[in-house]
C-alpha cells in the first residue's frame, strides 16, 4: 500500500540525527524527548502516536502534565531579559552569530542525504506527496539562505531624524520583545516553526515552541539539526504536550508575545486567554474566482491543473487551500467542471496525492456533506466517497477529493457551506457576469482573508475585484493560484490586527520586533542659560 521512494539509506543520515524515518516502525519505533535549557530531557509520562497509514504505534513522545517538570519552562521563560538576547545596543555580535547560524543550516539542508531525510520523515507523520514534502524543506533552505550572513542586522536597521538642535536626533529601532512562543500546527511541520523560531531568534527575542504532538518529532530532529550547526542551545525551549500544558505555560510565563498558527476556534481563545498579546495566522477559507475571460487551451488546462493542486494537493490540509470556487458560465461551457473532476480521480494513497485526513474523521465528514447537500440544487460533482482498500485508522479521515456544488443564490443562507473542512474538500458554484457583486459580497462576508485567488487576464475585472476585497494573499492573474506560500513573498492574513506574516523581512519586522525610539539630547546648555517656566 505505501509506495514511499527509497531515496536514501541509513548509511548516509547525519549523525547529528536521532532516527531513521526509512525503518521507523512498530517494530523500529522512535523516542522523542524535550529540549530545555540547552539539554535533551525525558519525561516521567509518554504518549503513543500511530502512523497514519495503518494505525500502528511508532513513536512515543514526552506527555508532560507534572506541574513541576512545566513550572521549569516557566522559569526559563522569565529568564530572559525584556530587552531580550540581543538588541541593536545590546550583544549586537549575536545578529552575526545567527548569520553564521543561517548560513551553515541551509547548506546543511542543500545536501540530498540531508533534504531527502527531511522529506521522508514528514511523510512519515503527515502522508504526502514527494513533491509537496520536498517543496516545503526546498521554501525552509530557502529561507535560512535568504537570512545568512549580515542579513539579520540589515533586517533590524535602524533610522535616524534631525532633531531641533545640535546634539538632539532620534534613532527609531526595531526592538525584541525578550521572551516568546510559537504554538504550531500539524500540516507543515518543517516549515512554519522553523521560519516563525528564527524569525524570532534572529532578532533578539528566546523562544518556546509547542508544536503538534503527532508531528513534532520532525522538529525535534531540525532543532538538533540547528544545534550542530551552532544555534545557541539555550535560545530555544521545546515541549511536548497536551493543549492544557500548553495553555499553563502561556498563562504563566508571561511571554510578551506569542504566535499561533492553527484553528480559529483556538486562536480566539487564546486571544482572551493571552490578553490579546498574541499574532496569529488562524483557518482560511479561501476562494478563487474564474473571470469571463478564456484563454487558449494550454492555458485553460493549466487553470484546471493549479485548480487541482489548490483544492487537494496535500489532502486539502493547507491554510491556504482553495475552498469555494467561483466559476463564469464561460467556463462551464469549455468543459471546465470535467477537467477537474478527471485530474482529482488520479489522486491516490500510493503516491500520497491524496491520503489520511488528521483533523476530520469520516462520520464527521459525512455529516457535513449531508447538511450541504440538504441545501436545494446542491449536489455533488465528484468524490463524496469514502476510500477503501487502505489501513488508515478510523481516528483519521479517508475520503476521496471532493467537490460539491451549491447555487450562488444558496450559500450565505447556510452557515454549513462556508465552514472550512480541513481536508480534500472544496464547494464549486457557477455565476454570470452580471452576478459578480453577489460574488463580493460572499467573500468578503466570510470570517478569515487569508489567500485568494483571482483567475484573469482583464485588467478590469482584476482591478474591479483587487479594490473591492481584503486577503492577504491575493493571487491575480490568469495562472493565480491559493496555494504555494513560498518564502519570496509575505504569507498572513489581512484585515485582523492579530495578523501573523511569515518568512519575509516585512514578516518578522512585523510579528517579532516592536518599535523604539530613543531621542539623544547630548549638547551642553548654552552659556548664561536660565530656564522660564511655561
């Protein structure tokens, strides 16, 4: 059933790595530990996490819940200056230091033993497909590249304005909050702690991370990774754990800035539990819209293509996954509804096009189908089906990719359509030129803005729907996708003051870094001077 390339063996994995992903079995199964100040520690209580595929237990990971093993994150935390690490007056040798950190990370990731591993751990906690997988240690190497040698002190460059007098100016600077967190998810467990953690090291601040308990093991190797590469050891705290461990260590460490990204439901209650000190990049329920243009037919299947990778490339279980389509009658009448439907009946679990759903289990997901297709003239337009001939555990989903239609008309009257099943999964609808309001006022009707995509070459239309909506990530143009955040441009949400970017320099300005401004006033008083009070 599991058709993973072999593209390694034991022989070459670094040694700074604790596991083989090509062995990790029931029978080979792994131990992972926490990281805290600086040294690897074991815990007096485990948790068994299952492979996805077929439901046997292959790692176990710390499950902390002693009061006392958590309060030693909490004095950890605290012991980080507000001022933090560094700063540009402050240990500024250290924005080199993690230069050289960055520098020698991505040429440990460029090695193929080093890449493939990665690769094959994630799809060994998270089934996807290769290129998916690789893409996303490709967008992390990228990354740490991109923030390699003098980058880190370029990114937190500081200004200077003319002040009223000779020895007055002020220096605006970009300052760390000192001590941190970065709660992550499962979908991504390379790339969005890895970029977030050095987001916030690089420019001063210590950081605690909580990632997916069934995921983090790969973290757990990247962070030893990071480690022999130089990475001061106590800049970084690490744990393994339930959401209430999680939320006690929050509560309690006072952390002056935490980011989550991950479900809205959690983000709001952190958000009240955090006082709102707290930036997050939270669930997306993300449209496309297919403007009346349409191109040659090379073009038209390259639209049905990213159409397809956006809906169900990694089973759906991306933030920025195209949710709803919105689709001109032109391109009904091209035969576009059965380009899609043809690409998605190619996904499969032996290539892991399409495989477990972690967050939605199939009663779930078949009573969601059911309440849509209760809407009048909904119905479904492929998939719908449960997968079958697989040994993926009923505690996981394992539907085929999916498409329902539902009438523009229907779909702001029922709360169901518009709620974001986290897996291969998206609602299609049809409208005509004349509607396109109608098709505003949907979209931007919905909860989150995070990605977006709008499918056309005419100015026009382009411009008229750019103006009158608010996703962060906004893909225009006849190839625009939902899907792809790599780590050239800013990825986050728009319209929330919460709002997480992640991976650029505007990104980490942004989410970690706060502005102050110091105003020197050096110059000695003038000769005589007497004071008048005003």
């Amino acid at each position: 059933m599991q058709k993973f390339r072999n593209i390694a063996s034991f022989s070459t994995i670094p040694s700074y790595f604790t596991l083989d992903p090509y062995q990790l079995s029931s029978r080979n199964p792994h131990k992972a530990q926490n990281f805290l100040r600086g040294k690897w520690i074991d815990s007096h209580k485990y948790q068994t996490i299952i492979d996805p595929l077929n439901g046997e237990p292959f790692i176990t990971v710390p499950d902390v819940q002693d009061k006392q093993e958590l309060l030693k994150y909490i004095d950890s935390a605290k012991e980080c200056p507000i001022s933090g690490l560094h700063n540009p007056l402050k240990n500024p040798q250290r924005y080199q230091i993690y230069g050289e950190v960055c520098h020698k990370i991505a040429s440990e990731l460029k090695k193929k033993e080093v890449h493939d591993f990665l690769v094959k751990l994630i799809q060994r906690v998270v089934p996807k497909h290769f290129a998916q997988a690789s893409g996303e240690v490709v967008v992390t190497e990228r990354f740490f590249q991109n923030f390699s040698g003098d980058q880190p002190r370029f990114l937190t460059r500081s200004f200077n304005v003319a002040g009223d007098r000779p020895g007055q100016q002020s220096t605006g600077y970009r300052w760390p909050y000192g001590s941190c967190a970065v709660v992550a998810p499962f979908n991504f467990p390379l790339e969005i702690p890895s970029l977030q953690i050095f987001g916030a090291l690089i420019t001063g601040n210590k950081v605690f991370f909580k990632g997916d308990s069934r995921v983090n093991v790969v973290m757990e190797q990247m962070l030893r990774l990071a480690i022999h590469c130089g990475l001061p050891a106590t800049d970084v705290d690490m744990l393994f754990g339930n959401g209430e461990a999680t939320e006690f260590i929050l509560r309690q460490g006072n952390f002056r800035n935490t980011q989550f990204t991950g479900s809205s439901k959690v983000a709001e209650h952190l958000t009240k539990v955090l006082n709102g000190k707290i930036r997050i990049e939270d669930a997306g329920f993300d449209w496309k819209i297919l403007g009346p243009d349409i191109p040659d037919i090379d073009t038209q299947n390259y639209v049905a293509w990213q159409s397809d990778q956006d809906a169900y490339g990694s089973t759906g279980q991306k933030c920025s996954a195209q949710s709803i389509l919105f689709v001109h009658e032109n391109w009904v009448k091209v035969g576009f509804l059965d380009k899609i439907k043809q690409l998605a009946s190619t996904r499969n679990l032996q290539d892991l096009s399409n495989g477990p759903i972690i967050t939605w289990n199939n009663t779930q997901i078949k009573q969601h189908i059911e309440n849509i297709l209760k809407i009048p003239q909904s119905k479904i337009l492929f998939g719908g089906q449960e997968l079958k001939n697989h040994s993926i555990p009923s505690i996981y989903g394992s539907f085929e990719p999916t498409a329902l239609y539902v009438p523009l008309d229907q779909i702001q009257k029922n709360k169901s359509v518009t709620t974001e099943l986290f897996g291969p999964f998206q609602i299609v609808t049809t409208y005509s030129s004349e509607q396109i309001n109608q098709v505003l006022d949907i979209i931007n009707n919905l909860e989150n803005h995070l990605t977006a995509g709008i499918v056309s070459n005419d100015v026009n239309f382009l411009r008229y729907i750019q103006s009158n909506t608010t996703n962060g990530v906004t893909y225009s143009g006849i190839r625009a996708r939902t899907t792809g955040a790599p780590q050239n441009h800013w990825f986050g949400p728009c319209g929330d003051p919460r709002g997480a970017g992640i991976g650029t320099p505007e990104a980490i300005l942004s989410v970690w870094t706060c502005h102050r401004e110091i105003i020197h006033d050096t110059d000695l008083a003038p000769s005589g001077f007497q004071g008048q009070q005003s």
